[in-house]
C-alpha cells in the first residue's frame, strides 16, 4: 500500500537532487513510495536519451522542490554531466521542469506538464494543479505572463 508519511513537503533552496544508480532516492523518504517509484522510473526514461549509454546511467537527475499528496514539483528533470557518479560531459542533454501527478492511485509525469518556458494557465486549471512551486505564474490566453490563480 501506498502511505504517505506527509501531506506536504517544500524542499529548501534549489530543492533535492536525486541522481539515477546513486541510491539518492531516500532523500525523499517523507513521500510517498507511489511518488518514489515514479522518479525512478522518470530516471530511467531520461536514461533512454542516451540510448541507455553505460558511461551515462549516473547522468539522469531529478531536483524536487515541492510534493503534495496528489501532486508535485520537480524543478528540473534531465541529464547532467558530474553528480555522484562523475557522468562525462557527452551525456549532458540539459532538463525541465516537469509535474507529477497522482490519477487513479498512480503517479504520472505527463508530457504536457513538463517544459522549458512558463506554463499555460490553462493547462494548469485543467491538470487541477494548486498553486505551488512551479505554478505560480502562467501564461494566459493573451500571451501574458499573470499570477496563477486556480
């Protein structure tokens, strides 16, 4: 089963850095396994950018910033060269933000919520994203940028 140990969790500064093949994922030990399960397996999609290069396995890096019980932020989601694992410069592939979202007692990571550039606000209503760490602007249906507001 599934339990959260807390509703919700706002990590300091940049956020939590959780490495692919690091063992880093007890850095997130105050959410949920469904959660943790989920990062993992964003690690090891992003893996597949280097079509699953061995010198790349340690590059895929998730830095969360905030978790709720049915959503969350990871502020960047990617690959990098360093980390724990010194990934050489060639895996570096650059990242996203991207939200997590719990539907049907799963988390997901949609596509469409993931980005580079400032979130439509549309898409945010739509996704029933709170406002929180990554939602807290939008971009309108005017091409402005505004402050979010569920």
């Amino acid at each position: 089963m599934d339990r959260v140990q807390i509703d919700k969790v706002v990590y300091p500064g940049h956020g939590v850095d959780v490495w692919r093949a690091s063992g880093q994922l007890h850095r997130l030990s105050e959410t949920s396994l469904g959660f943790r399960r989920a990062i993992r397996a964003s690690l090891d999609r992003t893996w597949g950018w280097s079509d699953d290069d061995p010198d790349c396995a340690q590059a895929p890096v998730a830095t969360v910033k905030e978790y709720r019980a049915r959503v969350a932020f990871v502020e960047n989601l990617g690959m990098f060269s360093g980390g724990p694992g010194d990934a050489p410069e060639k895996c570096a592939r650059g990242g996203a933000w991207q939200f997590f979202v719990k539907r049907n007692g799963h988390w997901i990571f949609p596509y469409r919520l993931g980005g580079q550039d400032v979130p439509g606000c549309r898409m945010l209503r739509h996704s029933r994203i709170p406002r929180m760490n990554g939602a807290t602007e939008c971009v309108n249906g005017k091409g402005e940028i505004v402050p979010y507001r569920p």
